[in-house]
C-alpha cells in the first residue's frame, strides 16, 4: 500500500465527529484519509451516528473512538477539545447544527466543540427541505458569525432518491477543503533539510540482496513535518513501498555507498548546504565483498558470504563537520530497552560527534505507524510515549527548529 501525505494537515490533531445522518458510513473514508494526510485522528460518535455505523470500524481501523461524555476519568470532552489542533464534523445533522447553533453541550461531540479554542468545519449532510428550512438557515447564519466554517452541502441526489441541496460533500473534496484552508507553519522557512530514509540494498547477485525490515515510515513522516513547517525538503530513501510527501525533492537510492554518494551531492563538499541532516535510514553496516555478475547457482554446498564493511556515513560527516552546521540527527534502533537503550544512544551520539540521537526499540517502532522513542542530546533525555509516526515526526523537528534559529542565525541556498 503506498501512503503520501498533504503538507497543511502533517501531524495535526484532527477530531472527527459524526453525527447520526445517513451518510455516516463514508466518515470511514474520510478518518482513512485524514490520517493518511498524515493527521492524527480521534473520532467522536454521537448515539445517531452509532445506528448508521458501528464503533468497531472505526476501531477496526486503529483510531480511537469517544462516545461518552460521562466515560472520562476526566472531564473527557475539556482534553479532547485541549489534544485537538483542528475538529472536522462530517456528515453534520439539522439538528447537531440547532444544537451548536444554540450552545447546547448535553453529549460529547456538542461539549466538545463549545469547548474547542481551534478550527471547527462541519459538513452538513441532510434532505433538501431539511437543509432549506427556515430553522436550519438561521442556525446556519449564527454559526458563520461564530466562525464555524461549513463545507457543503453539495447538490445532487439524497437517499430518499430527491434531489437538491443536501449531499455531504465527498471525503476526497473534504480533505481537499482542509488542506487549503489549513495554514502550513513557518518555523522552518528558507531552511534545507535533508532526511533520509527507509533500508539500504546490498546486492549479492542479480536477483538477490541483503537488506533490513526499515519501512522507510519514520523518515517520511520527518520529511512531511519539515516540508509542513516551512523547508526546502530533500529526501534520499531507500526502496520502500511510500509515495513522496507534497512538496518534497525525493532522491532514490539502494545500497549505502550510492546513499553516501547522493549525500555528499546533496550537502555539498563545504557541509554548507543544509541546516538539519536527519539520518532515519537504516544503513547496512556490511555488503557481500563480491558480487556475482551472474545469478548464483544452487550447489552441493551453501555458499559462503564474505561481507566487508560499509563506510559509517554519519560518523564521517560528524568527524569533518567543522562548527554547527548542519545540525546532526542519528537513529539508534536496537533491541534493548529502557537505561540500556539510552546507554547505547548516548554511546553512538558521543561516537559519532552528533547533536541528537533517536533512540528506539525495534519491537516499538520498526515497520509500525507508531513510535515510542527517546531523544537523547548531550544535555538530556526526552522521552515520547507510544504515538503516530506523524505526531511525532511533528513534534522532533519543533525541537530541531528551536535549536537551528538559536545555533544557525542565517539561512542560505
Ligand atoms: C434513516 C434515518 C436517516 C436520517 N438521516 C439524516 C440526515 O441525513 N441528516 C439529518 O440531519 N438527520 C437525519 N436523520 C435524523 C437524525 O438522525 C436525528 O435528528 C438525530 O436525532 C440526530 O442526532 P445527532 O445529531 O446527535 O447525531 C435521519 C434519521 C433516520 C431515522
């Protein structure tokens, strides 16, 4: 399956709420691709909306689903409103819109929303007469003078087999919709980043490779975050099965050599040529010494494979780096956990003369849409509980941003 993700929405927290129309059943759609903008996604059912389509889809789906106002150790609808960069209610009822229309907060989904301090779009989805009634228009008008932004409805036919103004607008024209209207963020403007990403391939023979499990997620979803916050993005992966994020020059490669190759191109011979370079590829540390012309053939016995090393690449740039420039980024995926993680992360940071290492257990994060990491730097150790590659990838290069406007006072090209 490949994945791309629209820069505007790239790592926001996104509510979904769905309310009790007909055209419930595309929010499935919809959730699917919000979160493959790269959102974060929680969804909000109201008890209507749970006749048209069940919790379990979505929760089938891996998103986490709200229902109850009274379910919280909290009160849930004042964190949700708090967690949420923006709220997206699509289908939107007649009568979900009389109620936010009139302030009422007597379920989760209407509590939330009086509460949000954040972009709230809703998508009405209703019959004609429904949509055209006198009660609904003035709701309506009382929202836009609240800043409630409405998408839709569209025209067309309704379920009743009527036609007129009432159709929810499609999930694709909807994302379409946030992603204009949703400011990218600046942090990172006239920046150059460069990531890299996913396995390396390490040929042994025509038709055969070493290789590692990397997904090639974790790098991607930096890239989108960087691309989001403003930079000029560079991104040099590994074969993976993801599509590029908008607005990001992307350089393929396959084994580490041609990655170190396409690297020095990128950064250039005085390192000048980025502010960040965040090394998320999962490099081979070997490759076969000989690769056979030819494909290998099945013998009496298993052949024997002579592996030599690779050149440690982040190792070299840290070594030559002269001053702060760019600001260094290593990965240490290892087995371990806990101290023993960190110890190894601070091992490699000391080792590699780096600014940064993400630190990360395989089972936590290889190949998942989730991490749980630490970043650990020469000062500290911050730690970041399990969460979507994108949250996350959001949240690292807010830290990086700080750090490069205080390290690395201009920009250049
Ligand atoms: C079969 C069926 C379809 C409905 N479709 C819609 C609809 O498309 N739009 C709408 O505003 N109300 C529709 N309603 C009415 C709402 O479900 C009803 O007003 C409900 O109280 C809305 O609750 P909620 O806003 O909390 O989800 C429908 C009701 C039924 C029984």
């Amino acid at each position: 399956m490949s994945e791309s993700w629209a820069s505007t929405l790239t790592g926001k927290n996104i509510i979904l709420g769905i309310s009790g129309s007909i055209a419930a059943f595309k929010a499935a759609i919809l959730a699917r691709e919000l979160e493959r903008c790269g959102a974060c996604v929680r969804v909000i059912l109201t008890s209507s909306a749970e006749k048209f389509i069940g919790r379990a889809t979505f929760e089938g789906l891996g998103f986490e689903v709200y229902q109850d106002l009274w379910s919280g150790p909290h009160e849930l609808h004042v964190s949700l409103a708090q967690w949420a960069d923006l709220i997206v209610v699509a289908p939107s009822t007649a009568d979900l819109i009389a109620r936010l229309a009139n302030g009422h907060c007597n379920e989760l989904l209407s509590a939330t929303i009086l509460c949000a301090e954040v972009p709230i779009w809703i998508a009405p989805a209703m019959h004609p007469s429904m949509w055209k009634a006198e009660a609904t228009q003035e709701n309506i008008e009382k929202l836009n003078r609240r800043g409630i932004k409405l998408i839709g409805p569209a025209h067309g036919e309704v379920a009743s087999g009527d036609e007129g103004l009432g159709r929810l607008v499609e999930p694709s024209q909807i994302i379409e919709h946030l992603v204009e209207n949703t400011h990218a963020g600046s942090e990172l403007l006239g920046r150059h980043i460069i990531v890299t990403a996913g396995p390396t391939r390490e040929a042994l023979d025509p038709v055969r490779a070493l290789t590692n499990l990397s997904s090639g997620k974790m790098g991607y979803a930096i890239a989108a975050a960087a691309s989001a916050a403003g930079a000029r993005v560079t991104l040099i992966s590994g074969p993976v099965a993801l599509a590029p994020p908008l607005g990001v020059q992307r350089i393929t490669i396959e084994s580490a050599r041609e990655l170190q190759e396409k690297l020095e191109e990128v950064l250039g011979a005085e390192r000048d040529k980025a502010d960040l370079l965040v090394m998320a590829a999962a490099v081979a540390d070997y490759r076969p010494s000989q690769v056979s012309g030819a494909k290998l053939k099945k013998g009496e016995k298993p052949p024997e494979i002579h592996l030599e090393a690779n050149p440690d690449i982040i190792a070299n740039i840290g070594k030559e780096r002269q001053g702060q420039q760019p600001l260094l980024v290593a990965f240490a995926l290892e087995t371990s956990t806990g101290d023993e993680l960190i110890q190894a992360a601070r091992k490699k940071l000391i080792n590699k003369r780096v600014d940064y290492v993400v630190a990360n257990n395989s089972a936590d994060s290889l190949g998942r849409s989730d991490a749980t990491v630490c970043l650990v730097s020469p000062s500290d150790c911050i730690h970041y509980p399990e969460m979507k590659k994108a949250a996350l990838a959001s949240q690292l290069v807010s830290r990086w941003a700080k750090d490069i406007s205080e390290r690395l006072p201009s920009s250049h090209d």
